[in-house]
C-alpha cells in the first residue's frame, strides 16, 4: 500500500503529468489527434507553450488551491483560528490572477501591503500564461473582493481540475471535504453541478487517501450527493461511467456517452470512467487525454484519481524527468503532511520558516 506521502504527492504530480500530457491536444478533435500522432494517440509529452512537460492554468490553480489551504493550516496552528479557508483560497486565486498578468482589486493590495507573499508566487515559471479559463479570469476580476461566491451560472470543469488539495487538507484534519470544496468552487462558478461535482471529486478522493479502493470511494463520492439533495447531473454523469466501466465498453464507445469534459461532471465522469477501466497509470491518463474534447482537463483529473490510488511510483519516470515545476509540485505535496505532522511550533526558528512560507495573517 503506498504511503499517504505517496498517495499525496502522486495526486498533485499525477494530475500534472495528465495535464502536460493532454496541453498538446487540448483543443484537437481525435481524429486529429490520430491523424498527427498515430492510431494509438497522443503517449508522450509533445511540444506545447514552447516546451515538452509544459503545465496548464489546471496545475498552476491547483498549486495556489494548496497554497491558500496551507495558509489555513498555518492560521489554525499558529493563532487557534480556524473557518478562513474559502477566504484564504480566494486571496491565494487573486494571487494567480496577477501572475496573469490582471489587475487585482484595491482591498486585496492593501490588505496584503507590507505583508510576506509566501513562498510560490516567487517561481517565475507560475507567471506563464497557459490559457487561463475566462470564468476564471472574469469572476475574479468583477466580483468584490469582500463577496466569496461568483455571480454566474458556468459549470465549467475549471472547478473539478483545482480540486484535490481539497482532498489532501480534509484528510490532514480529519474533517469533511464536500462542503468545503463545493464553497470553494463557488468563488469562480456559480451552478450547482460545478459546485457539487467538486464536492464529490473532494469525497472521493479522501475516501481513497483513507485507503478505499476506487469502486468503494466512487460508492461514497455517490452517496454524498444523494445525501445533499444535489441536482442530479453529477449523479448521473458518474452512474453512467460506472455503468459503462461495469459493463466493459471501451472508451471508444464510452467516451462520446459521457460528453466532451468542458463541463464540470462530464469531466469528472470521463476521469472516474478512465480510472475504472485503466490497467495502470499510464493507460488510465493516455485514455483520458486522447478524446474530443478538454484533454488536459480529464488527463489531469484522471492523474489526480490513479496518483492517489497507486502512489507516486506508479508515475511513468520519462514523464515526471520533463515535467514543469515537479519539485515545486512535489514540495507542496509534502507540505500537507509535514506540515500537520511536524507543526511548526517545536521552535521559533522552525515557527519563522513556516510562517514566511505559508503566511497565515
């Protein structure tokens, strides 16, 4: 069984190796992509934003998603404060809109002014623009800084991808995941599906951190949207994969069943569907990206699912050497654990370097 660093460090670099996989095709149809890379598609890096291993806006939200958690983190040890979390996220959002390159609002700079800037916003390579989702971008954009809920009805899959830190802090706490995520989802999209596919995603990887298998976490992930009253199109997105999984249709006539991924439960059931039927990391992430549709989107999320099931060592290592950012992204991994395992109140000089790294103020 890996260990939950394994576990937790295959999630993040897992999700990114899916996503540099799928940034080449992203935009592609299948047949396009079979026409340029073979009958087989897409299986290794190929050349994207200027280089091979190149991460997306879906890793770069995903690091400042575990930025502003760790945050939280650091607030409940050092000060006995607790409940900042979605505003804490949402400062550590603002922070990757200016990467952006866009303006942030006035309360948010002066709130900050003066105050240390933590520790991933100084690696130069977040600043690149990879794409960035226009829900994402306008929503933090326009909506006042005090507010912690867009004012739209996107479901977009760009709440889904950002989700597993999510996952990774409610196992460190013990505490629930589904509320939190979909809150979180809520600061950038506003339907409901978008909302309680992140919930379910956050659920279901937990139960896997927890150590259930994938079919037992899916079980409960099920479960936790029949026990909120949810809408019913992630239920029944995620019982169509299942379904399609149990009943052994391969992905070429089970992909196009469950849609394109540009939404929220489409691309969290074409990821569950992939990490049903896959043999292994590689052929569950290959599945996923090689589609019609948003293929670094459902690569990353299917990486996150069969990182965490199967542990870092699972990760092919021809992907992991070219990946962008692997140490930044193994390092924020690691965090969640050492961070709650080691505190950081066993001296001040220790004290001092969390702070500065994942200021909590």
């Amino acid at each position: 069984m890996p260990t939950l660093q394994s576990r937790f460090r295959g999630c993040l670099l897992g999700g990114a190796t899916g996503d540099a996989l799928g940034a080449a095709v992203e935009f592609m149809s299948l047949g396009q992509i079979h026409a340029q890379f073979g009958p087989r598609g897409i299986r290794d890096y190929a050349l994207a934003y200027g280089r091979t291993g190149a991460i997306t806006d879906d890793t770069q939200m995903t690091l400042f998603t575990a930025d502003g958690l760790l945050r939280a983190m650091m607030r409940g040890m050092l000060k006995g404060i607790g409940g900042a979390e979605v505003s804490l996220v949402k400062d550590a959002y603002l922070r990757w809109l200016q990467t952006q390159g866009c303006p942030v609002p006035k309360a948010f700079r002066d709130r900050h002014a003066g105050h240390e800037q933590g520790w991933l916003i100084t690696h130069r390579e977040l600043f690149a623009q990879r794409a960035p989702g226009n829900t994402c971008i306008q929503a933090l954009l326009h909506t006042p800084y005090e507010h912690l809920r867009a004012d739209n009805q996107s479901k977009g899959c760009g709440t889904v991808m950002r989700t597993a830190p999510v996952a990774m802090f409610a196992t460190m706490l013990s505490s629930p995941s589904f509320t939190l995520a979909a809150d979180l989802a809520a600061i950038t999209h506003g339907h409901p599906t978008a909302l309680e596919s992140s919930g379910a995603f956050a659920v279901l990887l937990q139960a896997i951190f927890d150590g259930e298998s994938l079919h037992s976490a899916l079980d409960e992930s099920l479960q936790s949207l029949r026990d909120r009253g949810s809408n019913g199109e992630t239920e029944r997105a995620l019982l169509l994969a299942q379904k399609l999984a149990t009943d052994g249709i391969g992905p070429d006539g089970a992909i196009p069943q469950l849609g394109e991924g540009w939404v929220a439960e489409e691309a969290l059931a074409i990821s569950v569907y992939c990490a049903l039927v896959a043999k292994d990391f590689e052929d569950g992430v290959c599945m996923a990206v090689n589609i019609t549709g948003d293929s670094d989107s459902t690569g990353s999320i299917t990486g996150n699912i069969l990182g965490a099931l199967l542990g870092e060592e699972a990760i092919p290592a021809r992907w992991l050497e070219e990946l962008e950012l692997r140490e930044v992204i193994e390092e924020v991994a690691g965090d969640f654990v050492k961070l709650r395992w080691d505190g950081c109140k066993q001296d001040s000089e220790e004290e001092d370097w969390w702070s500065r790294r994942y200021p909590g103020f």
